[in-house]
C-alpha cells in the first residue's frame, strides 16, 4: 500500500493533541534538538499540533558541536523558544567517578551512551522545570535493530515517530514542509563520529525495505538484522517484574 505522507502527518497531528488533552492540557512539549531528521520532523509536528509557543527545543552540545549550526537553524525555521544545556562538564565528571570506581574502568559501549542518558536527564529537569511533556524521537527502524540507549534517548512521555520508517520520517518531514537539509542530514549519533549506517553495517534503505515487505537480497545482511532484532527486544518491553 502506498504510504500517504499528508494523511499520516495530519493523523500524527491530532494524536500528538490528543496525548496533550489526557495527558497535560497546559503542558508544554519538551524536545532535544540535534539538527537531524527525527528530532527536526518531530518538533514540526508537535508545533503544527500545539503552536510554536508551547514546544520548548532543548540543545544539548558536548562541548564542541560541529553541527549545532544545523539545531540553530530548526529553532529559527520553527520560531520556538530553545535553551542550550552543554553536558560536557557532567559527561567529564561522571566518566572520572567511574573510571576512578572501577579497576578495569569504563568500557568502550559505557562511554558512548552515557552522553545520551545525560541528555535525557537534562531533558527531563527542563520538562519538570517547565511543566513539560518530553518527546520520544526514535523511529522505527532505530527501534527495530535497538539502535538507541536504553533510558537514554529511547526514552520519553510520547513517541510520535515510533511506528515510521526512516523513508517514512522523511517523507512527512517534507509533508510538514521541513527544510530539505535538515531532513537528509546524514544520521549519526554525534558521539563515536560515525554515521548510523557506518555503526550498523547497512543502509536504512535496505532495513526499510525489510521491515516493511519482508524482501532482502543479500543474506548476511537479513541474518544481522535478524539478530539485533531479536537482541534488542527488551528495549521496547516494560520491564520485567516477579508477581505475586
């Protein structure tokens, strides 16, 4: 079936009110802005859904950010309020306590996705500082290879990309009449300097596809996927508890 861009968009709209009518009627909407495509379509949707004056972009640079240009330029395109957190001196001081805690010190995997988890600490003493809801901005084929940290950025209050593709955020992304750059910015985590489809060993045009019709040519590629996939489960799970 071809994928409606306009209707999913004006669809995403109203769930996006709908969330804010149950769930904080004067609450504004929190968002970190990272200048990518997820973060740029989420905040315009929330906008369309809310107005500029009740979305709040959240800029979280650590230290030196060669692309905060591009995070400057949504807040401008979008006319919403933004305020800038840098992490750097937290990222410094909490890698030190655990290196100094630690006598094999921080691992590798614990390095790269601390930053995210401190993002999203900032993000929720800005929503609680100013009566705010925080918004998810994973996608799902982030999702579907758990290619984000857990309490990190694959956390939040309410997810409005969560059920889309890459191709698909995209697509509403231009719907919603987003800048075309901020919307084919080379995904990339910020942190290992690596793009996403470096980091993942494939195209999210290839995992796209997969996802949504089952068809893949190269095998190895499908087994990989096959295995994050099933290795990463539990980050969309509630978790576990025992019960009584």
């Amino acid at each position: 079936m071809e994928f409606n861009a306009k209707e999913v968009k004006d669809r995403c709209v109203a769930w996006i009110r709908e969330f804010f009518e149950e769930n904080g009627r004067d609450c504004n909407c929190i968002i970190g802005i990272s200048g990518g495509k997820d973060s740029s379509v989420a905040a315009a949707l929330c906008v369309e859904a809310l107005g500029k004056d009740r979305v709040i972009g959240v800029l979280m640079p650590n230290g030196e950010q060669s692309d905060i240009d591009m995070s400057k330029k949504l807040v401008d395109f979008l006319g919403i309020e933004s305020v800038t957190v840098n992490i750097s001196q937290a990222v410094q001081a909490v890698t030190q306590g655990v290196q100094c805690a630690l006598t094999e010190g921080m691992s590798e995997q614990a390095a790269i996705n601390l930053p995210p988890r401190l993002r999203m600490a900032v993000l929720y003493a800005v929503s609680q500082s100013r009566n705010g809801r925080v918004v998810n901005t994973c996608n799902l084929s982030e999702d579907w290879v758990g290619y984000s940290t857990r309490y990190g950025d694959s956390a939040g209050d309410f997810s409005p990309l969560s059920d889309l593709t890459v191709r698909e955020v995209k697509l509403v992304g231009r719907a919603a009449g987003l800048l075309e750059e901020l919307i084919e910015k080379v995904p990339s985590d910020g942190l290992c300097g690596k793009s996403d489809e470096d980091n993942l060993g494939f195209t999210y045009e290839v995992l796209d596809r997969y996802i949504r019709t089952g068809e893949i040519e190269d095998g190895a590629v499908k087994e990989k996927i096959d295995r994050l996939h099933e290795r990463n489960l539990f980050k969309l799970q509630l978790m576990p508890k025992f019960e009584l």
